[in-house]
C-alpha cells in the first residue's frame, strides 16, 4: 500500500496492489506478446517467401501489427533491412 497524492496536492489515493493481481496482469501481457510475436513470425514468412516485396508495404503491415497490439507494441524494437 502506498499513499499517491494528485500533481495539485487536492486529493490523496491510496494504491494497493496485490500479488494476484499482478500475476493477471503478468498472464494478460504475456498472451498479447506471444499474439503479436505470432503476427510478426507470418510476416516474415510472406517476406521471406517473396510475397511481400514492396518495403513500404512491409512498414505498413508492422505498424497495423503494432496498432493490433498496442499492450506490448513499446516492448518491441523492429526494423525493417
């Protein structure tokens, strides 16, 4: 537990967190990580086999990824080469 005060000072919260609730939040970000990691996999695929040339298309296609996953997309670091 831990008192949080607002940027002005008008108003205190109290913030409790539980061990529960931080394994939820855990389990929720992992399935979201391993959703965009499966996303990211077939694009490389349709990459690699040549059915996705154009590199602007390739850009847009990761950043629809991202949009799609907003959760874990700040945990990704991608590139296109």
């Amino acid at each position: 537990m831990k008192l949080a005060s607002t940027p002005g000072g008008e108003e205190t919260y109290v913030l409790c967190r539980t061990a529960a609730r931080k394994e939820k939040e855990q389990a929720i970000r992992s399935r979201f990580s391993t959703q965009m990691e499966t996303a990211l996999k077939k694009l490389q695929k349709r990459v690699a086999e040549e059915r996705l040339k154009d590199r602007h298309k390739i850009e847009r296609q990761i950043g629809r990824i991202q949009a799609r996953h907003p959760q874990v997309a700040d945990l990704y670091e991608m590139e296109v080469q």
